[in-house]
C-alpha cells in the first residue's frame, strides 16, 4: 500500500457545475464568479464552471455564458457541460477551453436521464464531440452509474470497458467514471479499473467518487492503487445527492486534497484558501456544507484558534 | 490491497459512553437504555454503555449505575470507563463485564485531560488494572492521540510502542489507539502498526478513528491490510468533535459496516438495524447526526423508496 502511488494529481473542481446545479438555492451571477475566482485563487487548474443544458431543466445555471464572460483566468483549464449541438453553439460563444459531455453506463439510468439508449446517446454524443474536436477543444465525458445503478444494481466492468473503448475511439481525451450514486466500495473499484485498464489508457482516466455512504475516499484510494491520477471534486462537498434528500453528495475537495497531501501526493493546490472558498460557498449557499475538513477547518477558526494557520496548512501533518 | 483482509471484524460500539457524553442534550436513564438495548439488537456483542468518569465532569453520564442495572443483555460484552479506584468502586456494583480505562500518549494531552504526567498517570492506571485482574474482568485501554497531539503535534511511533508495551506487561487485554483529533493519514497508520507490532501482538490492538477531517475510513483501510482486526464507533458519529466545534468526530458505526461488508469482512451487524438505532439517536438527541450512511439510508426512508430494504442491505452491493 502507497508504495507506487502517482506522485501528482490532478483535481478537476466541479462544484460551480455538478455542485450549484443541484442546490437549491439559485446564487447570482457576480456571486458565481467570485466562487470561481476563489476556487482558481487555491491554485485548481482544472474547473468545471457551468453546464450548456437548457435553462429549463437546470435553471440554477441559466447564467453559464455571463458567467463564462466575466472570468479571466487564462492559467486555469476552463470546462462546460454540452448536451446537445444547441449547447454546443452557446459554448463556442462562451470562449471556454474544454467540451465536458455526459451519458449513463446503464441503459435505464441513460433512459430516465436523457430519454435516450445507450446507443442513442453515442449518437447525439459523437455529433458534438466531432464538431468539438474539429475545433481543437479537447473533450471529456462523464459516464455515470458505472459501479451501482439506482433502477439496475449492479453494472458490469464489460459494460463501463465498451463504453470506455468507445469513447477513446471517437477521439475523447478525458473520460470521467462516475460512482453516481455513492454506493461503490473499494474492491469494487480495483477490480473495474483492472478491468478497463486492459484495453484503454489508465492516463485518460479519472475517477468521480460520491460520499453518500462515506466511501468516497476509501475508493480513492483503491483508485490510486490502481494507477489513476484524476479526481473529479466539489468544494465542500456542494451538491447533495439527488437519490436521498439530505444525504451526503459529491465528495468534498478540502478532504480529497487533505488525504492526498497527507500521504505525499502533490496538487499544486492550497487547502487553507480551499476552506476560504468553502466559507465563500457558505456563505452564498446560506447553509453549512457536508465536507468534513471544511467543518474541522472553520470550528477551529470560528473557536478562535491561534493556530489556526497550521491547522489548515498543506502538510497534513501537524494539527495543533 | 484486500488481499489478506482480517475475514471477521469485532465491531466495538462507543455511542452510548463517548458519543454521549460529547453531546449537548442529556437524555433521560430509560432512552439511553432503550438505545443500548437497539444496538444489541443490531448484532453488536461489544457495547461500551457507560461511564463511571465524577458526574461533575460528565454530568451526561451520572447515571451509569442506573443505564447498567436496567440491561439486560446477557450475550453483549459491556464495559464502561474506569477513571480511578473509586470509579471502579461503583463498576463492580455495576454488573458489567469489562473495564475501559484510558490515557494519552503525548505529555500535554495527558496532563490537559487528566491532570497527570504520562508516568503519574500509568501509576493510576496500575492501581484499577491489578484489582480488575484480581477479580477476574478483561480490560480494555484507551490510549488517545497516538497519530496527532493538539497541542504537540505529531507524536512519535516510538513512543506508542513504549506505551503499548507497558500496558501490554501490566495485563491488560486490548489496547484501544485513537487518533483523537481525527488527523492521521493512512501512511502514518501503516508506519505506526508496522512499528508497534514489532513488540506486540496484534490481535490485542483496537483502532479508534475519528472522522473529523474525513479520513476515518482510509485509516481503517490501512489498519485492515496491516492486519488489526478491532474497530471502535458511534452510532450515526454521536459525539462530534471537542475540539471544533460543528466538525465530525467518531466514524460513524453505520459507515464502517457499510464498508467492512462491501470488502467481504463480516462483522455479525445488521445494518438496516443499525438504520433503525441511528433513527432512534436521531430522535433522542433531536438533531441529524453526521453519519453519511445513515443520512442516505433515512434520506430514502423519507423519500417513500419501495426498494428501502435493498438499499440498506448488508451486502452493500445493491443499492436500487
């Protein structure tokens, strides 16, 4: 254990996507910015900042092209959520760096999401990923429910492996497995990645982990083991989980980071400015986040704490 | 990894004592009992039920001799804490069948909590072991900070190993570590097993995680494949953090079965039953306790699921 881990990670921040798109709160605009620029301030280098689905389903993200407009942050790989050629349009618009697109491992998820099949999906996918690549974005896709399906159970490693192949071979660069539900254990995770690694590139994988039932971080791990060197987050944990109200949803990056310095992994990312985001988010949202290191971090500010810069400071190591 | 997993884990729930007594509300004699009682119906057979620690410092748990004297649960192995002689004066009324007696392993930490040096402490220590010996009950020792002291820092391995040993020579049956403040990474797990286990026997170490930054589960992970085999928790994480206020403290019970089963160790725990006790917490306490599992598991519950048995399987494979 730890002894061929990757020694850089990237973390490719989610939570002004994945994350505002399921709170509840609609925060303006100039808000959003201010959290981005917040995010980009810890040194995050890869940020999902908005999603091109219509207005109608996701009306908390309404405002992706003013968002996309208002930011300057020419150091930081900037991403969107595309669904569809219409999406794509506004995107080009947008003057973001990368085309982030979306289907289902299963075919009932895949159905109740998008109404489409599987293969209905590769479809409509491979529309926007060609004009994509023909003009030079580089291109990610999330798959979902690739461990557990909320209607299915159990998904089958041979299905993620020919979805995985697939999308390498229209020219995708970065594919996104997805524990959408939080219900993967890390046995689980091992033995997918194995799996997959026999016919695809570990190098264009990453792992999006949820932690509805704690395990966000023990399959991260298993995810390292493996060789995997991107992990999708959200700052605080934003986002909840749309299967059980109240639960626990994405997995919060103030904790992935703080176990990844701590067992000498290095992300170019500061976890104290982390927790000053976290309470930006805080503070826009209204409502206390799930992240556990962000509650830690700022009960130890909030006491009044004299040390609180080593509490929070990068190494992982002393916690006064 | 998971290749040489402990196939049975003992399980040793800490709600009633630690999760308790960190928590605001006191709850009548009779809740508390029928909580207990909804543990040991769950399969726990390792329930520490009270605290025989001067009511004036934890008024919460002034009635141990009253919780004790209403169990009636002749397969559970009941212990309490046993601060001093006269502690263990009211134990024997108790009827119990397991003393806990604790101390820390940095200088600060012990003289903070208790008032002693490490030594002065261990002379205390001796006084309760040598009668419990004599008459005839295991005993269990709590050492707390052994990965991070809040006012120290880090603590070293040399010096649990010290401590370990000595407890180990005074007789004492099983040696509880707990990383208090919920700061250790799985590196430094790994590397303090692997030191401490050069001078004693394994099967007499319990783990005790917080989950204050997250990491409680990794940390688990790591103690599983360096080959311990006893974990302690609290109920839905009952007892948050004395240190920061609003953070996480002890790793949730509901999150390590979950866990635990998914990577094939069985533990004899029922873990819808645990849903059902981490319900009752809830209501007893009048507040959402911070387990993930159990936030998730009720999420659903409240959410009408018709496949709720499923979801909360202990198979943790199949979550519909």
């Amino acid at each position: 254990m730890f002894e061929n881990l990757p020694a850089q990670i990237k973390v490719v921040e989610v939570g002004p996507r994945d994350g505002l798109q399921n709170e509840e709160k609609n925060i303006p605009t100039a808000d959003k910015v201010r959290l981005i620029e917040a995010l980009a301030a810890t040194g995050l280098k890869n940020i999902e900042v908005s999603s091109f689905v219509s207005p109608k389903w996701i009306p908390q993200l309404a405002d992706a092209l003013d968002v996309a407009g208002a930011l300057n942050l020419p150091d930081v790989n900037k991403s969107a959520l595309v669904p569809n050629l219409k999406g794509y349009e506004r995107f080009k618009e947008a003057g973001l760096n990368q085309v982030a697109l979306f289907m289902s491992a299963s075919e009932s998820h895949s159905k109740k999401n998008i109404n489409k099949s599987v293969d209905e999906a590769f479809v409509a996918l491979a529309e926007v990923c060609d004009l994509a690549k023909r003009d030079g974005y580089p291109v990610r896709c999330y798959v979902s429910v690739v461990f557990e399906c909320p209607y299915e159970g159990t998904v089958s490693p041979e299905q993620v492996t020919r979805i995985t192949e697939r999308l390498l071979s229209m020219g995708i660069d970065e594919i996104s497995l997805g524990d959408t539900i939080g219900a993967a254990t890390p046995n689980q995770v091992i033995d997918m990645i194995s799996r997959v690694a026999r016919h695809c590139d570990l190098d264009k994988l990453a792992l999006h982990f949820h932690d509805t039932r704690g395990t966000a971080l023990v399959n991260v791990l298993a995810g390292l083991e493996s060789g995997i060197s991107i992990y999708d987050s959200s700052l605080g944990g934003m986002g909840g989980c749309p299967y059980a109200p109240g639960a626990a949803g994405n997995l919060a990056t103030e904790d992935l980071v703080y176990l990844l310095h701590g067992i000498g992994c290095d992300t170019g990312i500061d976890l104290d400015r982390l927790v000053d985001a976290g309470l930006l988010a805080q503070e826009l949202l209204g409502k206390k986040l799930p992240g556990r290191y962000l509650g830690a971090a700022l009960g130890k500010r909030q006491k009044g704490c004299p040390a609180v810069e080593s509490c929070a400071d990068n190494s992982g190591s002393v916690v006064r």
